[in-house]
C-alpha cells in the first residue's frame, strides 16, 4: 500500500513549514548545546523517525510528517558541518549535494523505472524516496546559504528569490506542459532553500539580516502550525478509512 500523501496545498504548506522548522531548530540546538552531541542526537532521532515511518504498512501522517521534519533537522545539520565544521564553501557543499542527489534519483530510476511518488508500495522504493528527500533537504540548506551569505543577497531576498522559481514548476503543472514528476522534484527541492530562507530571516538577529524573533520562537510556532495541520490531515484519513470498505 502506498506510504506517502497525495500532493495537495496542504501537503506543500506543511513542507514549507517544516524545511522553515529545521533550519531554526538545527541552529537553536547547536548553539544550545555542544554540536557534536547535537548532530549526534540529531542521527538518532532522524533514524527513530525512519524506523517508524518503515514499520508501518501505509500512509500515516504523523509517521510520515514526522520522518519529513527530522529529515529536515538533520539535513541542516549535515550541510552546516560541511560548511562550518569542515570548511568546505558553500559554492562546493551545493556541487556536492547536486551530484548525490542526481546520483540517487538515477539509481532509483534505472532500478525502478519511475520516480513517481505515486508508486512508493515496496521497501525498496520508499528506500529510494527517503534518500532522495534526505538529499534535497542538504542540497536545498546549502543553496539558501549560498545565495544568502555567499551571494550577499540576504535571507529576505533569497526567500523571494525562490519564491519565483517554484512559481516556474507550479504555472508549468498547471498548464498541462511539463511531466508532473519533473515537476513536482523540482517545486520539492526548491520547497527547502525557500522556507529555511524565510525562515532565517524571522528568526535570526538583526545583525545578521533577520528580525531576531530567535530560532527557538520560530520554531516552536511552526512546530504548532505542523502539528494543526498534520491533524487536519488524520482526521480526514480516519474518515476516508471509515467510508472505505473493510477487506477482512
């Protein structure tokens, strides 16, 4: 049975809210505590999510958005080591990133024959998924820094910046043009750099570009949009099951 959601505004809301969500808390727990144990803490969690996400038999938003948000805090946490820890520019991290994912989503389509989100009903597919999404959310961290700090550009204008450029895969879907998986990849790498941009730019302070509203603020009050809208999504998922007929 299929394991991930069908894409509606809710879906790509929550998405957006969640790459905002893991850029701030990657930053509030590294600067909280000592990095090291905080991406220690951050590979446990994100392989707890994991588990749970491939334990169960179908779709399940809170497994799912769950699995999606430590993604997303650990995919922060890996870009900024490279950068931060490592040294290595973001100019080169974002090359990095580029070949990794290409490299995976190649894998996935010379093994499955699709990259359709659609088709996820094995473990091998969802195996692909996950790391395809895993991929996107580093790669989309070290864009946005890119074009932020690198760039010279600003947290505010990197997050209008790629606010028109998912508008590109949005009109080319809704004209009925482009291949919807194509499509829908590219809004889905652009959904990263665009929400942890904005993100930043509420959260961090004004010396650095931000309206210091502080990271842990920020997201806590997307920790709570998540958690609205996840159970939005549950309570519609228990009244599609309830109308569905039973197969025992």
């Amino acid at each position: 049975m299929r394991k991930v959601p069908e894409v509606t505004a809710i879906f790509w809301a929550i998405k957006i809210a969640s790459t905002g969500m893991g850029e701030t808390t990657s930053d509030y727990f590294v600067r909280l505590i000592d990095p090291v144990v905080a991406v220690a803490c951050g590979a446990l969690a994100l392989v707890i999510a994991l588990a749970i996400q491939f334990s169960v038999r179908r779709y399940l938003p809170w497994a799912y958005w769950l699995a999606v948000v430590m993604v997303s805090v650990f995919g922060t946490m890996a870009a900024d080591v490279l950068h931060i820890g490592l040294g290595v520019p973001y100019l080169i991290s974002t090359g990095m990133f580029a070949v990794a994912l290409a490299g995976i989503l190649l894998a996935w389509f010379l093994t499955e024959g699709t990259l359709s989100i659609h088709s996820i009903a094995s473990r091998r597919r969802e195996a692909f998924y996950w790391a395809t999404v895993l991929a996107t959310f580093a790669l989309g961290t070290a864009v946005g820094d890119l074009t932020a700090t690198t760039l010279n550009l600003g947290y505010l204008a990197s997050g209008a910046l790629f606010l028109l450029v998912i508008a590109v895969p949005a009109v080319a879907h809704w004209s009925g043009r482009a291949n919807p998986v194509v499509t829908f990849w590219f809004a889905y790498i652009v959904t990263r750099p665009l929400g942890a941009s904005l993100a930043d730019w509420a959260g961090l302070p004004h010396e650095r570009g931000g309206l210091g509203w502080g990271t842990g603020p920020v997201s806590a009050a997307l920790g709570v949009l998540i958690v609205v809208l996840v159970g939005l999504l549950s309570v519609a998922r228990r009244a599609t099951d309830a109308l569905e007929p039973s197969t025992e």
